[in-house]
C-alpha cells in the first residue's frame, strides 16, 4: 500500500509539471502578444500594462483575416468529406458481408503502418498531373480520401459493438441499410463521432507540409502556412504581432474545444471502452 501511494504521488507529480511546462508556454505566448519591441527585449516574460492591442489589429491586417478563412474552408471541407466516407466505410465493415472482406479490411489497417512523408512525392505528382495545384481541392482531395484508416478502424470497431438485436429488429420491421445506417447507428455514435470530428479538424488546422507544398498563391494559403510566410522574410513584422497572429490562429481550436470538449471526453471513454 505504501509503494502504491508513493507511485501515485510520483506519477501525480511528473504529470503537473508535464501540464506546468505546457501551460507557461501557452501563457508566454498570450504575453509577449501584448508587448512593445522594447518590453520584449527588456521582460519578455511578464506581463505589463498597458497591452499593445495594436499588435492584434497589426496582426489581422496582414492577412491573418485571409489565411484563417481559407483554414476554416480547409478544415470544415476535410472533416466532413472524411468523417462521411469513414462512417460510410465503417458500417460496411461492421455490417455487410461480402467476399474479401477481411483482406480488405487487412489493407485498410495496414495503411496505418505507411508513413505520410512516404506518399508526399506521389500524391504531389498525381495532383500536379491533374492540373489542381494553387487550388484548395489539391489539399482537401488528398486529405478526404488518403487519411481516413484510423478513423474507420475506430468507428467499424465500435460500429460492431453495438447491439445485434436493434438492428434485427429494425431489418424485421422492413428497414433497410439506409435506415440501419442513419436511423440507428448514427445516433448511437454521436459521441466517439465527434471526438473523431474534433481530432481530424485539429490535424487539418495545423497541417503545413502539404498546403505548403501545393499552395503557391498567397490568397489561397491557410493559417499554418500564413503564420510561417508572417514570420520570414525581410518584411517580417516585430515579435509581438507574430505572437498576436498565433493566437488568433489558436482561438478556433480553443472555441471547437470547449463546445464540444463534453462529447470529445465521453467519445474517448466510449471508445476506451468499447476498444
């Protein structure tokens, strides 16, 4: 018992300063936002009055108010083309029955041990050859349609686990796949649905790579890549705007985050449980 009780305090205790460490870089953040030049250089990790507003207007005006709305474009379109063909790719796997059904299943899941730096060069060729390159479909295609493994593996997973009785119910009273689909099984997911919504709109917000590589025209640009173009270069604005612009960046996030962060939980215990 005493061995057990010191792990839990050690444990305890490693996990506070892992959440300190994390917390005093998002608070150094929002700091040095509402900073001079001169107070960064002379306290740049304390707060001080009065805060440089401008630097948030600063900020907006060079094209944070562009690169966020191309993001938002960007992460809605993928999260909802993704989460649509994994639900619907799902319920084939849990429900249907047809031949080669477990090798295929076989290659969805070995999808997951491929690297995506390894498809970069070759999903980069097929949207050049298809003459997409400068436009937002070269980076919502490839993310819908070659990212989802994870997100099937989960829901077929849970999809499965559900009550075989409801369905066969339904199938007596007349219902067919569609009901089966949207009637029973949607419902009943709403919750690790969502916190596979939430974790796909995050990795689609903070994707760089590949909108760097396929986006050339400034207009089209998302946040991530904004925030790198507002940081270099020889026109790049003072220390405090760029942190401004990375907080502006940050604020969807923190917003999608506490209206959904009740489903996001009960999503990751279901699907804790169920997995």
């Amino acid at each position: 018992m005493h061995t057990s009780r010191i792990f839990t305090y050690i444990s305890h205790g490693l996990l506070l300063i892992l959440i300190g460490i994390a917390l005093f870089q998002v608070a150094l953040l929002f700091i040095m936002s509402g900073k001079s030049p001169a107070e960064i250089a002379t306290n740049p990790m304390l707060p001080s009055l009065p805060i440089e507003w401008e630097n948030y207007v600063t900020a907006w005006n060079m094209g944070i108010r562009g690169y966020l709305t191309n993001s938002i474009i960007l992460s809605v379109s993928i999260v909802f083309g993704d989460i649509l063909l994994s639900v619907i790719a799902a319920y084939v796997f849990a429900r249907y029955q047809f031949p080669g059904k477990r090798l295929l299943f076989g290659l969805v899941l070995a999808l997951m041990m491929v690297p995506g730096i390894l498809t970069l060069v070759p999903r980069y060729l097929l949207i050049r050859d298809l003459r997409l390159l400068d436009t937002l479909w070269a980076v919502i295609l490839p993310s819908v349609l070659g990212s989802n493994a994870f997100q099937i593996i989960v829901l077929r997973t849970f999809f499965q686990s559900l009550p075989e009785e409801l369905f066969e119910a339904a199938r007596i009273d007349g219902a067919g796949h569609r009901v089966l689909l949207f009637n029973i099984t949607l419902p009943l997911s709403t919750a690790i649905i969502s916190s596979m919504a939430i974790l796909r709109f995050n990795g689609a917000w903070n994707d760089l790579i590949w909108p760097l590589l396929v986006l050339n025209r400034d207009e089209l640009r998302p946040i991530s890549v904004g925030l790198v173009m507002l940081s270099s270069g020889a026109g790049a604005p003072e220390i405090g705007v760029q942190m401004a612009g990375s907080v502006i960046a940050s604020i969807p996030m923190i917003v999608i985050f506490i209206v959904g962060m009740r489903s996001f939980i009960d999503g990751l215990s279901v699907g804790a449980i169920k997995l």
